[in-house]
C-alpha cells in the first residue's frame, strides 16, 4: 500500500514536470497579445533559420523615414519544410507585409508572425498552426 502511495506521487510529480517544460517553452502567449494584430510593411534584412524558432528581421519605415528593424518571431524550422519553405524563399532584401501579434510590452519593436505576404500576392499563412 505505501509502495503505492510512492509511485503514484512520483507519477503526478514526473507529469506536473513535464508539463511545466512543455508550456514553458511554448509561452508565445505570455510574450504577444494573441487578441492583437500590427501590419508592417517593410524588407526583410535577415532570417535568422535557427530552432526552436525561425526570426524574420524586418526594416520598417515610418512616416518621416525612420527605419525600425522589427524582430518577427515565427514557427520552427520544421513548420517551414512541411510547407514547402526554405530560408532563401523568404528572401533577404525583399519587401513583404506581415500581419504580426505585437509584444505585450508596449513600445517593443517585437512580434509573433501570422502571415507574409509579398508584392506578387503570394502568401504563407501560420496562423493554423
């Protein structure tokens, strides 16, 4: 009976770990308002094609001509091969408008990328995933 007692709290600490581990590297939600969207205009002036997540570094200028370079986090690599995408398709240099969920911390040239869309019309759309 106490032996039991023992493995079923192991069990219920090893299950709470692993959940802690798991949410805690999937806390998009904790850093960007999901409820909220931006739409930049910019060009992409690197891809940082890197796990566990693949940055878009977006130059963006504003109404006077100031460029802010927004870092655009986005899905792992894996994500991207599975819909056909490589790091040179997403194309350094070239102008894209990406609808993004900004970072909860007002003022922060950071978000979590939904969709790109480039100047032919194509799209790559992230936000079933």
């Amino acid at each position: 009976m106490k032996s039991t007692r023992i493995a079923l709290c192991v069990g219920v600490v090893a299950l709470f770990l692993a959940a802690t581990a798991a949410f805690g590297h999937h806390a998009s939600v904790a850093e960007f308002n999901m409820d909220q969207k931006v739409t930049l205009t910019g060009v992409i002036s690197k891809v940082d094609w890197v796990n566990p997540h693949v940055y878009l570094h977006l130059d963006v200028k504003d109404d006077k001509g100031n460029v802010t370079t927004w870092a655009l986090e986005s899905l792992p690599t894996r994500f991207f091969h599975a819909m056909g995408l490589t790091q040179e398709m997403l194309g350094e240099g070239k102008v894209v408008t990406v609808v993004a969920n900004p970072a909860k911390i007002q003022g922060k040239a950071l978000g979590w990328v939904v969709k790109i869309t480039y100047p032919d019309g194509h799209t790559y759309d992230f936000s079933g995933h």
